[in-house]
C-alpha cells in the first residue's frame, strides 16, 4: 500500500512537471542589423507576435550590418548562431551550398513575385520576404519640376542649373548604383556557368553613359556617399540616385519627391538598379525543432508585421496585403519605390556574386578616374576576377605534417627535459621555481595575447575557407603566394609587388619621420626660441589625434574637386590632378598622411636625446673655432645616435604595418597599386570571398619578414654601438 501510494506521488511529480515544462515558451534568438526607425518597428513587431500568443519568444539582437554576415558564416555551424536572422538575400547560395539555411515550404501568393525570385536558389527557397531595397530617383522639388523620362533629357540638363550645381549625384565609382546604367545598356553580369559579362557590349557602353556624365557635368567627380548627402541637402543638387536608407539622411528643409529611373534613350529599357531582398531565414542549427521557428518567421513576413515595419520603419515591404492600407499606399516617398520595383534585376545570390564587386571597382576607377578607354577598363576587370577566382590549392594528406609536427613537439620536450635535468644537477631548482614563479603572470599573459593567436593564425595558414568549410593544403597557400598564381611576378596583387610597395612605403616614411623630427627638435632647443612649451604642445597634437581620424581629414584634402589642397593649387594658377588615378600622386597622398602622424614621435626622441648633451661641449667646440656643421657633425650626431637607432628600428615596424593610412588615404588606389603587404592580407580575408587560410599565409610571412629584421636591426644596432 505504501509502494503503491509513493508511485503515485511520483506519478504526479512527473506530471506536473511535464505541465510545468510545456507551459515554458520556446525561445528563439533573431539576429538583425536594424537601426532607427527600423529596430523600433521590429521590436514593436515582436510585441505584436507576443501579445497573440505565448507559446514563443523572440529576443532580437542587433548586430552591426559590417559584421553580421561574418559572423553568421562562422557562428551557425559551430552552434552558437542564431535561430532566426534577418539579411539580404545576396548571401544565399553561399549559406545554403554551406547548410547554414533551411528550406521552406510555404505559400507565396502573399508576396510580391519580384521578392520571391531571389530567395530561390537552385529551386528551394531560403527565406521569406520582408521588405525590398532599389535606388530610385531622389529629386529636389525645388530644383526639378518633374524629374527626366529618359537618358537623353538627364543629359539635357548639364550646365542649366546654375554654376555650381549638378543635374545629378551618386557614387560613381560604386558598381552597386552604376548597376541602374549597366542593366538598363542591356549588359549580363553572371553567366549560368558563372562567367562575367564585363566586356560585353551592354557593359562597353554603360561605362561610356557613366563617363559622359562626368564629362559633361552632369555628375561631380569622385563622388562619395557624404558627398552626395551634402550637395544634396545644400541644394547643389537636383536629384540622387539612392536608396530608401538615404531618405533619413535629408535636411527637414528640403522638399523631395521620389521617381523611377530613366529609360536609357540607347536601348528602350528601363534603368534597373539592383533589387536587394530583405528576407528572415531559418537557421539549420534549429532543424531539429523547426516548426517554431518557420511560425515566427511567418509571422515576421506577415501583412500584420509588414504594416508596422511600413508605417513605423518607413520600409517598402514584400507583403501585398500591406499596401492596401492608405498609409502605405499614400505615402510618396514609398508610393515611389514601389514604383521602380517592376524595372529592378535582383542580385545574383550565388556565391560568385561576392567577387564582383572588386573588379567591377577597379573598370569603373579606371574609366572615370585614370580616363582609360572603356574596353581597356573592362579587360583589366575580367582579369581581376580570373586572378580572385583562381581555385584553391588542392587538398593535401594531413598525416605528413602530423608526424612533422610531433617530431617538433617531441624535440622541444626533449630540450626542455634536458634543461630541467641540467637545473637538477647545478642544485638550481629553488631558485628556478622562484624565478620562474615571479614570470609566471608575464608568460601566461603573453601566451594567450600573442602566441596563441600566432599559432592559430599559423594553423589557419594551412588551410583553404571557402563558405563556411575548411579544406587542409598544407604549405599550397604559401606555394600559390610566392609562386604570384593568377597574376604576374610584378603586378598588382602579387606579394613581391606589395613587398616593393612596402619597402619604399617604409623606407621613405622613415627617412621624413627622422629628417623632420629631427629639424624641429633643433629649432625648440634653441635657447632663444620664445613661446617653446606652445610649439612643443602644437607639434605633437598630430600625434595625440587617433590617426583614422588624421587619415580621413588628409582623404578629404585630396579630392579633387572639393579638397583643400587642389583648391590651393587652382588659387595659383595650378590644375590640380586626380590624386587617386596613379601610383605617385596617390602614393604621395599616402606618405603626406603618415609623414604628419610620424614625425612628432622622432621629434620627442629627439629633443629629449639633445637636452641630455652637455652644453660645455658646444662651449669647448666654440673656443677651438668649430662651426655649425662641425658641431652637428661631430657632436650632435653621436650622442644622438643611442636615441634614434632604436626609435627608427621601431618606427621601422609600425610603418610596416601601417594599415589604417593605406586603407583609408587612397584605398589602395589605383589598381591596389599602393596597398601593402598588410592592407593586401586584410582583402584577401574580408574582401574577396572571405579567403582566410590565403590571408593567414600572408600573415605568417609578413611575420617571418619582421623577425628576419629584427634579428638584422640587432646586429645594426650592435655595429652602431661598437663604433661608437
């Protein structure tokens, strides 16, 4: 009776258990790269789906748009992704070639057709739609009664706006918004077996379009996108071809309206900038337990959401139902966008996609920028992607570098063993756990800060990344970076012309840090220098300022139409040039920049080395006659040499290494022509396919570089002081 009534108390444990465990809502995770307005309407969008039932949680992390595809590519097949997240459809082919996705099936009656066609890909579809995202014609009602219905009345309009003012602006040199001329010539982007249409015929003559634009001023020169906002919102500009995101960049003054693009007068078609797809996708880490997850994603997509991210977010949603509502519907600036989606071509959402951005940057910089026929511009996009599409080194076996590996493992035991016998035997072991003791902190730390990652970057160097999977290749990273496969020994992107480009790089930025340095440490120790605590303040502010900002402001001095310096030059007379269109002058740019960010270090090593220098030695050199230059010589400079031999060893390798300068200043510009071994690492990783394993080879190398120079800067540095 006892047993019977204790199973029966179990019994309903477990039941009330088993209730307690059901009435518990499942939680999903959705990840989003939302701002603004558009955060706002989601989170009122999941109060909604709350508020109807209690089954399901959403809880919505925002994470930066820069870094979120990145993170979903390496997050979700490690488990720690995401169940829902919220992204153009771009990324697609990529993420379900990796089975990072799940596929739905679901009506799409609901939808417009236009958002649907993207996210299919190889006939399953991949995500529902939220909301598309075109460029429109963005025009000032002030300035343009009714904007152009074709491109020959766009053309029209050059030089009837008065000095200073232009027709129209946008990004020229960004393949994303010439894409409205490119389509709109008629011109193919990716082929069915993955070719690039750049040197097509459509292509040749959208590149004419874009050039005639500028040249006749119907576009600025080397437009970027707060340039565009700020001529816009001056009213310098008539009209902006851009995207809904740029609506919340206008001045609440300006009176706007939105249109369709032109028809490109050439060929009857309509311009058709890209169409983005902005769709929620079910993470595959979540395919165990999917039906949460599809009804929350339902619900995202759903009229009722859409409504809210309409109104609220101001976007032009993909739900049909949706913009039956007056609010919607009524609204000019999304009653325009939704205008332009029956002439849009969707982004290709296979993986090649990702790959053409750059050579597409390098035909437009070419053509708009270095004034190159457009031909030529398009052969040297053509072979920039034939040389970032070269295949990966083959897979290699993993057992030989294992045995070499342990064998290397089994020699350092070996020596290490053989060190603590020695201490053993000398009768040291009190005082080696003592010493060792008090380093112990310092070893740990720098262990896990530098070496672990050097390890893991050296690993990854022996691997292929390729859409979320790892190949191993062994050393066919370093073989394919030192044999330059893909391009020529001296071209851009091979690493013997960005190890060139670095040695001049550093070289020349050293040579000035010092000269300079030195100069003005000369003139504040004068004793007669007045206000000299004012100079030596001023003179290092270059250096206090974080050096991207310093690199951003020195970008903007050299634009060509609107930078300080061409300015200065046209006052007098001068034309000044293109500073990004030819390896001097964008070089040039470069070194100015870091020129200014160096030299107050070299000029506080200085002051402090010739502050320390007896003043009776001058005295004694004055009394035997010596001049100027005799003192410098024979004084100055040896006493200064213990100072500056180190200080120029380390600016030798932070000049090396210098990224922000590069990257920032020209960009690389022109043709990755100025980029370094560093800047050329960082795209390899980030910008070309996200090819780590390639750009973790470079890595190792440029760090076998910097340890062959410190062992040659030693033995310098040994030489200086034994002559002396």
């Amino acid at each position: 009776m006892h047993a019977e009534s204790s199973f029966a108390a179990a019994c309903s444990c477990l039941v009330a258990l088993g209730t307690v465990a059901h009435a518990e809502p499942t939680r999903l995770v959705a990840w989003h790269s939302y701002r603004g307005a558009e955060e706002k309407a989601l989170a009122q969008v999941a109060g909604a789906y709350h508020a109807r039932q209690d089954r399901i949680r959403l809880e919505l992390v925002g994470i930066p748009n820069d870094g979120l595809a990145a993170k979903i590519t390496t997050a979700i097949p490690r488990g720690h992704g995401p169940d829902l997240f919220i992204f153009g459809h771009d990324r697609i082919g990529g993420w379900a070639e990796a089975g990072l996705l799940v596929p739905l099936e679901v009506p799409t009656d609901e939808w417009f057709p236009e958002t649907i066609a993207p996210l299919r890909y190889r006939g399953s579809l991949w995500g529902l739609p939220l909301a598309w995202k075109s460029v429109a014609l963005i025009y000032n009602r002030d300035l343009v009664a009714s904007p152009p219905r074709t491109t020959d009345e766009l053309l029209a309009l050059a030089g009837t706006l008065g000095p200073g003012r232009y027709p129209l602006v946008y990004e020229t040199a960004n393949f994303y918004y010439h894409a409205a001329w490119y389509f709109g010539f008629g011109a193919k982007l990716l082929g069915d077996d993955g070719s690039v249409g750049f040197d097509g015929p459509g292509s040749i003559a959208s590149l004419a379009f874009a050039r005639d634009l500028q040249a006749r001023g119907v576009v600025p020169e080397e437009m970027s996108g707060a340039l565009v906002a700020n001529l816009f919102n001056q009213g310098k500009a008539a009209m902006a071809l851009n995207g809904p995101w740029f609506v919340g960049e206008i001045a609440p003054t300006v009176r706007f309206g939105v249109a369709p693009l032109p028809i490109v007068s050439v060929t009857g078609r309509p311009a058709s900038p890209f169409l983005s797809a902005e769709a929620v996708f079910v993470a595959e880490r979540r395919a165990g337990e999917p039906g949460a997850a599809l009804e929350a994603a339902r619900f995202l997509a759903g009229s009722e959401s859409a409504l809210i991210r309409g109104v609220v977010g101001r976007q032009a949603v993909a739900s049909r139902a949706a913009w039956d509502d007056p609010r919607l519907i009524g609204d000019p600036v999304l009653a325009g966008f939704r205008a332009q989606l029956a002439a849009t071509t969707p982004m290709d959402n296979r993986p090649r996609m990702q790959m053409i951005w750059e050579p597409a940057l390098v035909m437009l910089k070419k053509v708009l920028r270095a004034g190159e026929a457009a031909e030529a511009a398009a052969r040297a996009a053509m072979h920039r992607f034939g040389a970032i599409t070269r295949p990966a080194p083959p897979e290699a076996s993993l057992t030989a570098y294992l045995m070499l590996g342990g064998a290397i493992l089994l020699a350092l035991l070996v020596q290490l063993g053989r060190a603590l016998l020695g201490v053993l035997r000398r009768g040291e072991a009190v005082a080696a756990r003592q010493g060792w003791t008090w380093i112990a902190p310092a070893m740990v730390s720098t262990g896990i800060l530098i070496l672990f990652p050097f390890l893991v970057g050296l690993v990854l160097s022996l691997f292929s990344h390729q859409q979320g999977t790892w190949t191993f290749v062994g050393l066919g990273n370093f073989a394919d970076i030192l044999s330059a496969k893909g391009y020529g020994f001296l071209a851009p992107l091979s690493f013997y012309y960005a190890l060139l480009v670095t040695i001049g790089w550093t070289a020349v930025n050293v040579a000035l840090h010092v000269v300079i340095g030195l100069c003005l440490a000369l003139l504040l120790d004068r004793p007669t220098l007045r206000l000299r605590p004012v100079y030596r303040v001023l003179l290092v502010i270059p250096w206090a300022v974080p050096n991207y900002i310093t690199a951003l402001i020195w970008k903007t001095l050299f634009h060509k139409q609107y930078g300080a310096i061409n300015q200065l030059l046209d006052a007098v007379g001068l034309d000044g040039p293109s500073w990004f269109s030819s390896f001097p002058t964008a070089f040039f740019a470069n070194v100015c920049t870091n020129a200014w960010l160096g030299f107050p270090f070299m000029m506080v090593v200085c002051l402090g080395a010739l502050q320390s220098i007896p003043r009776d030695l001058y005295e004694a050199a004055d009394v035997d006659g010596a001049s100027r230059w005799d003192r410098f010589r024979h004084i100055t400079l040896p006493l200064l040499r213990p100072a500056l031999i180190p200080a120029v060893l380390l600016g030798v390798v932070w000049t090396f290494n210098q990224f922000n300068v590069v990257y920032l200043v020209s960009g690389g510009e022109p043709d990755n022509s100025t980029d370094i071994l560093i800047s050329e690492a960082y795209r390899w990783a980030f910008g070309r396919q996200e090819q780590y394993g390639y750009a973790a080879a470079y890595g190792a190398l440029i760090f076998a570089l910097l340890v062959g120079w410190s062992f040659l800067s030693q033995r310098l540095a040994r030489h200086a002081e034994e002559a002396a």
